[in-house]
C-alpha cells in the first residue's frame, strides 16, 4: 500500500468531516442537492472511471453538508478514508486504485450545461469548463488514521453556492451502482424526472458516448491510435453503429438503473430517419404511474369522455414531434388550443439551441398563457365541438423502431416492468405464511449469494430502497416462471402484450 503523506499534529488545522454526516438517523445515506447545471457531465480530456464519478460525488456531498475550513490557499475539507469507504461502498482493500480514480478527478477537463437566467442581473452562464477537483492530500492524522484533504476549483464551488435550480440524487442508490455508464445516466434521469412528458433531452446518438461511458472524444481516438496504429481514429468511431452502443452501454445501464432502485423505470427512445437512428433520448416514468396503469387494466374502466382533437391536426402533429406523447399533446391541445399549441412547438423546433424541445414548449405554453388576459384567454380555448368532431384522426406521428429485435427488446421492457409493478402491488395481499415463504427463499437464492445486500436484508429487511428493488425484480421473475408465460416470454406474447399496452392507452 502507498504510504500517506505524515503531517505533523500542530499543522491539522482543518475541520474533520464528522462519521455519519451524510446519514440519517436510521442509517441511510440522504438525497443530495445538485444544481441542474451539473447533471451532465461531459468530459473533455481523459477518462473519468465509475470509481471517480463515485468519489467525486460524495466529497461533493461532504462539502455540501459540512462548513470547509478556510486557508490561504481556499476552502479546505477532510474526511477519514474510512469513511469515505464505508459510505460509497468502496469494496476492494486496494487504496491505490481509489486514490487513483480520486487523482483522474484532478486531471479530468470537463464541461457543464447553461444555467438559468438570474432575475437580479439578467445573465446567464451559457457554458463552464473546469476540474472536478481542485488540490488533494492524502494524509495521516496524529491518530495514524488516513484521511483526504480536497478544495474544490472555484467555478464549481461558485456553482454548488449560488444554483437557481436544482435536482435530487439519492446517494444510497449511487452507492449501489456498479457501472458507470448506470451512474450518469441515473445522474441525467433525476435531472429530467419531473419533466411533464418524462422525456430527458434529445441528443444524436454518438454525442451520448462520452456522457454515458466517461470518456472524451480525445482519450478514445488516443486509445484507437494505440491499438490499431496511428491515424485509424480518423477512419474507425466509437461504436459504428448504434445498435453496438446499444447493446454494450444503453442496454446495461438502463437494466441496472431499473433493478437498483424503485422510483421509476427508464427506457430508451431511439429516433430514426427513416431505417436509422439519428438521435436518442430516454423516458422515464413513475412507478406509481405504472400501478395506477395496472389498476384502471383491471378495473372496469369508466366510458371516455370525448374524442380525441382531430380539428387540427398539423397542430398536434408538431407537438409531437418534439418528443411529447400524443396523450400528452392533445391534453395539452385542450388546455391551450390549437394556435398557442402550434406557435409554441414550432417555436421548439426552430430555436436554435434547444435541447429538449418538448420542455421548451411547454414553458412557452405557459409563457404566452401568464400573459394573456382574461378575455384573451377564453377567445382561444378549444371549442367542445372540435374535440367532438367526428373526423377520422389524422395518422400518428411516430418514430419507426429501426429493427424488429429493439421493437422486441422494447416489448420485453415494458413487460418485466409491468410483471415487477404487479408482483409489488399484490405483495401486501399475501397471507403472512405467502410472504414468509418468499422472504425465505429469497434467501436462500439471492442474499446468501450477494453479500453486499445480506447485512442490510439481515439487519431491516426489505426497508432498504435497494433491497426492496433486489426483491420485487426476484419475485417477479420467480412468479413469471411459477405461473404465466416466464420471464422471457416468446416473440408472439411480447408483441400481444405491446398491442394490448397501444390499445389500453387509446381507450384509457
């Protein structure tokens, strides 16, 4: 093991980061507050590792919660080893390669989003590019205990002080994740989770790669050079195709995003033209939106109130263009009517700049609606009789899958996610001898075999966000293959349950 740099007991000037400061009383790690700005984190030179993001996030978060020390050469934190360990979850007994991951924090160039107009001075910061890390020292207190001392660069520390907005990350699901592509994109989906239509922003796909793997256009082409020869970089891409991008990290992420936690679900949403796919975005949704989904499948549902607005088409058709649903579109073509609709999403697609359209629109829906006056307002509400209009519907405007096997790979998500919505909703249901039976097998199967959940399934059962999600995924696998058509059912039963999902939505 490296050894720590030994600083004399008069010079430990600096405050300690307390044990447990980032915990709550029952033991959990708490949610930490990001500003918005920094939910995508695009490298620009280097490669920043799952161990890295990891780090990073939790001194981060110690520097959130506790007051730094101020030296000469800026704020100042220090945190045990130890507990930086224990709390990320930092399995391995080999230091040098945390300390490594916590040095690439240093090395790593990265670039933030724009922020938010500020109302006081009317600017915004339209682009920051800085260190994720300032100065780092490993040391060795008077008690022989290792401990990291870290600052962070101004830029950044300027941004965690003086956000307009900001997003939730849950640090117990973060210590969880074990890829680093789940870790930046669970990062972008609490950013974009509360968006009206559950849609992050729209990006072509390759910009996705170093956002999800970590690692800059520089160090892959570096990496290409060293492998193939020099120059192959300029004739050979990162993933040539999307359907390996795909598979190798939007798959794996999206998978394990799903089983670690129980908030939401997450799919991707590639967009083709014509047979290829161009750009790519994800969508994400509330778990208790798929239970209220299951619920009103299998209750007797109430008659339609009308129609669906038809009136005008073109209007509705460059709503959803920007990425809205059609549910989403004509509520939205109801509440604002066809003109404000169509100026707001055209407004969408031609502002340069936007990177999530469908968001964008909305804000000036609400925008041009704040500024109406009453009259104004009740002028251009939609008529009853246009949502009553007994005109065929104009064809939906969707974006084709680009193969049958990511239609099939789509249907089997969403299927597992219902089976995984239903297995939780009819757990309270169970006799108490049902659910010890499950619990105890449980067991046997999974926690005896995965010890970084025995010690929590042991000490609070099924409290434990983690757990619970470990649980609900096994039971609905278990009770798939028990009774019903299995975990992976056959292509013929996806595309049933995907044409039984469609035809659900258009009579809900």
């Amino acid at each position: 093991m490296e050894p720590f740099l030994t600083v004399p007991p008069a010079d430990l000037s600096v405050a300690e980061v307390p044990d447990g400061a980032l915990r709550r009383a029952s033991g959990e790690l708490r949610d930490m507050r990001k500003p918005v700005e920094m939910a995508v984190i695009e490298p620009k030179t280097r490669k920043i590792n799952l161990w890295s993001r990891k780090a990073w996030l939790f001194l981060v978060a110690y520097s959130l919660t506790h007051e730094g020390t101020l030296t000469q050469d800026g704020t100042v934190w220090r945190v045990p080893l130890a507990t930086l360990i224990k709390d990320a979850r930092f399995g391995s007994k080999d230091r040098r390669h945390l300390k490594e991951s916590i040095k690439e924090c240093q090395r790593t160039l990265v670039e933030w989003s724009g922020s938010a107009r500020d109302s006081m001075t009317g600017q915004t910061r339209l682009w920051s590019s800085t260190q994720l890390l300032g100065s780092v020292e490993f040391v060795e207190d008077e008690r022989g205990r290792a401990c990291i001392e870290w600052s962070l660069p101004p830029v950044l520390l300027r941004q965690l002080r003086e956000y307009k907005h900001f997003y939730m990350v849950s640090l117990e699901v973060v210590a969880e994740i074990k890829l680093n592509c789940t870790l930046a994109l669970y990062e972008i989906i609490c950013r974009y989770k509360t968006n009206p239509n559950g849609l992050t922003m729209r990006r072509p796909w390759r910009e996705w790669i170093p956002l999800l793997t970590g690692e800059s256009d520089e160090s892959a082409e570096l990496r290409i050079d060293m492998k193939a020869g020099k120059g192959a970089s300029k004739v050979r891409q990162r993933y040539g195709e999307y359907r390996y991008f795909r598979r190798d990290v939007v798959q794996r992420a999206v998978a394990e995003l799903n089983e670690v936690q129980q908030e939401f679900t997450v799919e991707s949403v590639p967009l083709t033209r014509g047979r290829t796919v161009e750009e790519l975005q994800f969508r994400v949704v509330a778990r208790d939106a798929h239970a209220s989904t299951v619920k009103e499948h299998t209750s007797p549902r109430p008659a339609r109130r009308h129609n669906a607005p038809t009136a005008d088409a073109p209007a509705l058709a460059r709503a959803i263009q920007t990425g809205a649903s059609e549910h989403f579109a004509s509520q939205l073509y109801q509440e604002y009517g066809p003109e404000q609709l169509a100026h707001s999403a055209e407004s969408a697609l031609t502002t340069p700049g936007v990177v999530n359209p469908a968001g964008f629109m909305v804000a000036k829906l609400r925008q041009q609606e704040a500024a109406k006056t009453p009259s104004q307002a009740a002028a251009s509400a939609p008529s009853p009789a246009a949502s009553k209009d007994n005109t065929p519907a104009a064809p939906a405007v969707r974006t084709p899958p680009g193969s049958l096997r990511e239609s099939l790979d789509f249907a089997l998500t969403r299927y597992r996610n219902r089976l995984q919505v239903l297995a939780k909703s009819r757990w309270p249901q169970l006799s108490s001898d049902a659910r010890t039976q499950y619990l105890h097998r449980f067991e046997r199967e999974v926690v005896a075999t995965t010890p970084y959940i025995r010690k929590d399934f042991q000490a609070s059962g099924l409290k434990k966000p983690f757990v619970a999600a470990k649980f609900y995924l096994w039971l609905a696998e278990f009770q798939a293959h028990e009774s019903g058509d299995g975990w992976t059912p056959s292509a013929e039963v996806l595309l049933a349950h995907m044409v039984g999902q469609v035809r659900a939505g258009e009579t809900g």
